[in-house]
C-alpha cells in the first residue's frame, strides 16, 4: 500500500503484455505408452496438455473425442523429467536406504524401449512412460519440462499481499528450524507447498518407523516405500488444504478493516516503523558489515558472472527465434500471396512462445549455469530455482515482442497496404520491436541479477548473523505502539536491514557488469519514458483473432449430429475452431509406431546468417512479378510441388502447426484442466471433469523468495 499511495514502481515496459495468453489453446498432444501399475502393463494413452500445463491423459482418442473423463490430470508442480531407468533407480534407491538391487534381481522398473519418460517425485506417485524413438522422447520431454517449469510457478504473481505473505511465512518457519538458503519443494501452488514442508519433517520419522517393516525383495520394498509415501502425501494435502482455505477466509475478510485503518494512519505506521529500524540498524550494522565485507563481498563477482552468462545467452536466443520466425513469414507472404495467408501465419506466430520445440534452444541456454564451490558456501540446495525463473522470463519476453508484434502489423494492415508495402511494413516492425525487446530484456536480466543476488546472499547473513543477534530482537518489540503491532514485525524489519547491507554492493556488481558489452545490457543511465505512447493505447481494444479476421471463413468446420443451423451445432462448432493447437507429436513415417498421429513432411531449411535472410528479402521485394509458389517456411509444407525462389537454406527445426482439434465430429473441445485439489494423479469421477484452477505467471518478480 505504501508503493501504491508513494508511487515507486518499476521502469514503464516497451513491449506490450497480453492479458489472457494462450486462451482456449491446447499446447500439446499425442499419443505415448504409460506403465500401468495395477497390471504391470504398458498401455498406449492419448495424452494432452491444456494452456495451463497440466498433463491429461486419456484412455485413446476415441474416449477424448467422446467426451469420456480422462483417466488422470498431473499437476507436475515438485516433479523431475528423467530419461534414464538408472537414473530412478538411483533415486529410488536413496529414498530408501538398504533397498539397493543386488546385481541379478529384478529392478522396480522395465523399460520395452530404450527411450523411457519418468516423471519422479519426492513423496507422490510416480509416472511411467515411454516411446518408441529417440525423436519423440525429446519431443516429450520438452513438453513435460514445460508443464513442470509452469506447474512450479504456482502462485499468481499479481497476488502482491497473499503470495509474498505467503513465501515469507514459510521461509522464516524454515529458519526457525535452523535450514536457510533456497529451498527446491518451494514449488506449486500453496497447498503444495505446505504438503512438502509438512512432507519434509514428516518423512524421516516415517522411514525410520516403517523401513524395517516392509518386506519382500529390495524392488518390493520400494514399491512399497512409494505407495505408502504416495498415500500420507495425499492425506497431508487434503488436511492441509482445509486448514490452507480457513486461514485464507478469515484474511479476506480482515482485510478491508486493516487497509482502512493503514490508510488512515500511513505516515505513523511509516514513522514508526523507521524509528524501529534505526534502533535495529545501530545494533546489528557493525556485525553485518564486517560479515558482508569478509564472506560475501569477494563472492559476488564471481555469482553474477555465473549467472549472466547463461542468461544472456538465452535472451540473445529468443530474440533470434523471434527474428527468424518473423522473417520466414515475411518470406512467405511474398511466396504464398500476400493478406490471403496472413491469417494463417500470425496464427502460428502468436503462439510461438509456447511452443516447447521452438523454445527449447533458448531453454537449453540456462542448463549450464553452476555455481561452482559456491553453492555449498552459500547453502544453495539447487540452481534449478534460478534455471526455471530465468526460463520464464524469456517466454515472457518472447510472448512480449510477438503481441507488440501483432499489434503494430495490425494498425499497419488497417491502411491496406500492396503485397510489397506489407513485406517492408513488416521488416521495419520487426526492426522496432527488437529494439523494445533490447531495452525490455536488459531491465528483466537486470532484476533478475538482482534478485537472485538476493536469494544467495540473504539466507547466508541470516545464518551469519542469528547467533548473536537472533536473541536479542524480541527487546525491540517495545518501541512499536500497540495499535501498529499488526502491521509493523520486528523479524521483518530486521531482515529488511540485513538486506540494506548488502543491496548496495550487490547493486553496484550489476551496474558494473552493465557496462561490458558481451552481455548485451543497457547502462542505468539509458531509460526510455514513453518513447512510443500511442503503443500502449493500442493494446486496450480486443485481441486480435487471425483466423477470424484473415483466415479462410470458408474452412471446414466438421461433422456433427446437430442440425448446421441449431444453436448447439454454433456453439460446438464455434468452440472446435477456438481450440487450436500450437504443437503436436509427430512420428517418423519408418518406425512402425502403433500411435495415432501422422507423420509430418521435413520443414524447409533457413539462412545461415541475418544478412542471408535480409538479401533474400530484399531480392523478393525488387521483383517486378509475384514469384511462383513455395513451400511453407513456417509450418506445414504446401500441398503442391514447391518451386524455390531462393537460395538453399541450412537446416532449421521443424515446425509444427497449430490445428484444430479433433478431426471429424464436431464435440465440445473445452479440455479438462490441471485441478490444485490433486496431488499427484486426480482420477475423475463418472460425473464430469475435475475441477479448474488457472494458474498465471503475469508478473516479473521473483515467485521464490530468499
């Protein structure tokens, strides 16, 4: 409220942000093999993955046609994509100790292919899959990482009381129990979380109590150990979401009289809560400093530059993607007719940051990061927490500069223009949204520097300091008045001082690391206010929907038992057509595979280079006649024998188009939805489909907090 009512916020964004990404949109489906561990049989399921990333699995696609429940939805918030038995086994095995396989027994698990899917949990069940061909093991495991990075970011980021609260409060329980720094199974929504604190504590005693008393084989034993482990972590998350939801009824509706009251008294609470700080800041500043100056200062170089350099190689690559992408469709239009396939290709390019393929190189980019003979100094369990934020920022810069994209080609396409007017519109806002993405990406990679400085550094001072100056804050409690003790913690003030006293070096790293040029990062100094005012005014009207407004309105809308003309018929069919997908699995046509999808035709190749793509271009627009037609360098390949009108192209990653799902029938799409009632698997009952929950990453700032 004091940000609110003072005015401090964050540099004005160039890009704009869409409101509602992805709406009515399926990311991913396809047919895989899952373990079935009632029989102990490999079954072939016709999977899915609605926008908000939660796995849904059928019993084929007839029964997803059909409208039958789905077998399970996985929430796969906690969970890790293995693509190695021996790797589970591992884990498995340090789940339980003294359950190793002794060299000629049986493992828990047998793979038919050599290309297993395991997606492994701490304390839920686990799931099986498999495929046929190494080329859809790396389809699906980019698709299953996506939903995992998604799922993980549970808590709505536009929650600025709840969810901070939220972090905070278990965070300092953590510490209560002496364990600081990050924390991996901060992950999920809320419920999930504190299933997995409760889970933490709880698991121990449990093995200690019950290991002896399973019996049978090492594999059985662990079987065993995971069913059971499987069985509590359900029971915690159904109490603890009783308990979760009571909390959360009685803050909502204490919420009104407090906000009225800090309003009403804004300037004594903030004069209050200074004179606390300074109090706290004379006793602990000395203490802080030389522990800041001793065993953080030397460290935080060498942090930074573990972070930035597979960051900003991953930014580079989105706006890479972004560049060729864009620069294929232009290519196209000039190939394929102009305005008549636009629809068709901003379609494609409007879902581009959801695409699990196409983004993976800009994904990859963050898998190196180490923080090598740090992470034990600094008491950082994992760098997966960074890898994830890092990863979600570049989708969201990525959807960024294609919606900024979409809305300026669409003022553009408001004057009419000729087929080569479109083609050089076209480049040249493409040119300006680079320059947005720039100026956007360098602040984010800026605060994410920042704050996961913050996350490393914090916990350790903490612990530093708890020793001597833990006891001696509840002495402080005294100088708050009793009517702010509500809103003014000690603990937390405390902990706001501690972070002063590293903020500034921190601070100062990051302004320094600004002015090498290798990371591409703009200087403090360069701030764009307003640089392009009319941009934001655009992104108030309604979205944009391509296919209704340039797509064929002749298509094909499908089979079905309704009458054309009845309401029902409208409004089934109209759902059809919303429900596009940006990727689906493709099989190679030579393996044999019993899966139901089809086999997609090898994409044209791209340019090697920027200039390559510009020339080409350039040579398209200087024609005086519309070259004949080509194949698609953005999607699906055309129907009709290409004839090239350019230089060969190199090599370039398939690309998958979105369609309309399914074919014939037309039935009710609406997909099942993630539920954040299940924990694991959510079997749906005869009924219907499971409840929905959306989850959003909208904001910018760290989900996980120090």
């Amino acid at each position: 409220m004091r940000h609110e009512i003072e005015g401090t916020g964050l540099p004005q964004a160039q890009l704009l942000w869409r409101k509602v990404p992805l709406e009515e949109r399926i990311i991913f489906s396809g047919n895989l093999f899952q373990y079935q561990e009632d029989n102990k049989k490999w079954r072939n399921r016709f999977s899915l993955v609605p926008h908000n990333y939660g796995l849904v699995l059928y019993e084929n696609k007839v029964a997803y046609e059909r409208q039958v429940p789905p077998r399970a939805v996985i929430n796969s918030a906690g969970y890790k994509v293995l693509t190695s038995v021996d790797q589970y086994l591992e884990l498995v095995g340090n789940s339980l100790p003294g359950t190793t396989s002794k060299s000629g027994n049986a493992p828990i698990l047998k793979c038919p292919t050599q290309f297993p899917l395991i997606l492994w949990h701490p304390y839920a069940r686990h799931y099986y899959f498999c495929m046929m061909t190494e080329a859809e093991q790396d389809k699906w495991q980019a698709v299953m990482q996506d939903c995992v990075r998604h799922c993980n970011n549970g808590i709505p980021e536009d929650s600025k009381v709840e969810g901070p609260a939220f972090t905070d409060a278990i965070r300092m329980y953590r510490q209560s129990k002496e364990l600081y720094g990050t924390w991996e199974m901060l992950c999920g929504n809320e419920v999930q979380i504190l299933s997995n604190l409760v889970m933490e504590e709880l698991g121990p005693e449990l093995k200690a109590e019950l290991s002896p008393r399973l019996r049978g084989k090492p594999q059985e034993r662990q079987r065993q150990w995971i069913q059971i482990s499987d069985a509590v972590y359900r029971m915690v998350y159904e109490q603890a979401e009783a308990h979760f939801q009571g909390v959360l009824s009685k803050l909502q509706l204490a919420r009104p009289a407090m906000e009225a009251v800090i309003r009403t008294d804004m300037d004594q609470i903030i004069t209050s809560k200074e004179h606390l700080a300074s109090k706290i800041r004379a006793f602990i500043l000395p203490k802080a400093e030389v522990c800041v100056r001793n065993h953080v200062q030397p460290y935080i170089p060498s942090i930074l530059e573990a972070l930035m350099v597979p960051t900003s190689q991953g930014f580079t690559e989105v706006r890479d993607v972004f560049f060729k992408e864009v620069t294929d469709m232009n290519l196209n239009v000039i190939n394929e007719g102009g305005i008549d396939k636009l629809g068709e290709y901003m379609e494609k390019l409007s879902q581009l940051a959801y695409h699990p393929l196409k983004m993976q190189s800009c994904y990859e980019k963050m898998e190196p990061l180490r923080l090598d003979g740090l992470q034990q100094r600094f008491d950082v369990s994992s760098t997966s927490v960074f890898k994830q934020r890092a990863q979600i920022h570049m989708r969201e810069q990525m959807d960024n500069a294609v919606y900024t994209f979409e809305t300026l080609l669409h003022q553009e396409l408001g004057k009419g223009p000729t087929k080569e007017e479109l083609c050089k519109s076209i480049q040249r806002i493409l040119e300006r949204v680079l320059k947005k993405y720039d100026y956007d990406s360098s602040s984010v990679r800026k605060r994410f520097f920042r704050e996961a400085l913050l996350q490393v550094t914090i916990p350790f001072l903490l612990k530093k300091l708890a020793p001597t100056c833990k006891s001696e804050l509840p002495r402080f409690q005294e100088l708050i008045f009793e009517d702010f003790a509500r809103f003014i913690l000690v603990e937390n003030t405390y902990e706001e001082v501690v972070l002063q006293t590293v903020v500034k070096d921190i601070l100062q790293a990051v302004k320094e690391a600004a002015v090498q040029r290798k990371h591409n990062l703009y200087r403090d100094s360069m701030v764009m206010h307003n640089s392009d005012p009319n941009l934001h005014l655009l992104a108030e009207g309604a979205p944009i929907d391509w296919g209704e407004e340039y797509g064929d309105s002749g298509g094909d809308r499908g089979e079905g038992s309704c009458s054309p003309g009845s309401p029902e018929a409208a409004t089934l069919s109209e759902k059809r057509r919303r429900a596009k997908q940006v990727m689906s699995v493709v099989q190679d046509e030579d393996t044999g595979l019993p899966f139901q999808a089809g086999s997609e035709p090898p994409s044209p190749a791209s340019p090697d280079s920027v200039t390559e793509v510009r020339s080409l271009l350039s040579q398209d627009l200087r024609a005086e006649s519309p070259p004949p037609e080509s194949s698609l360098l953005n999607g699906d390949p055309a129907q009709e024998s290409p004839q090239p009108t350019a230089a060969p192209r190199a090599s370039s990653p398939p690309a998958s188009p979105a369609q309309h799902l399914p074919p014939g029938k037309a039935v009710d799409l609406e997909p099942p939805k993630p539920s954040d009632q299940e924990t694991g698997e959510q079997v749906s009952s005869p009924s219907g489909c499971p409840r929905i929950h959306t989850t959003t990453e909208d904001g910018l700032g760290m989900q996980t907090e120090f």
